[in-house]
C-alpha cells in the first residue's frame, strides 16, 4: 500500500478521545453504587439518592 519514500513527518496520531464522565447509579442488592464511564465507582449507599449525589460530586469534581 504505502511504498512511497517519505521524509515527511507522519501524520500524527488521533489524540485520544477525551474521557466522558457520564455517572450513572446501579443497584446491588439494597446497595446502590454511583459509576462513570471513566472507570471512576463511588461507594455502596443504602439510598440511590446518595448514591446520585456521589455522581453529582464527581460530574463537578471529577
Ligand atoms: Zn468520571
């Protein structure tokens, strides 16, 4: 395919695409855990509306 002699600088690599912070809530059990996309977990909370804020806490300070 490429056989052409190049000095050319090769075209840089894609960057990475930034790390979307998307908190969503799951259920275990009573448990309810906060969890984002980027791999980030908060911990078990009895209620899913602590469990929401703990997202809401990463959304603003992740
Ligand atoms: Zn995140």
């Amino acid at each position: 395919m490429y056989d052409r002699h190049t000095d050319e600088v090769p075209p840089l690599p894609p960057a990475p695409a930034p790390v979307a912070h998307e908190p969503t809530t799951v259920e275990r059990g009573s448990f309810c855990t906060a969890r984002c996309g980027c791999g980030w977990y908060g911990p078990a909370r009895r209620s899913r509306d602590r469990a929401r804020t703990d997202a809401a806490e990463h959304l603003a300070a992740p």
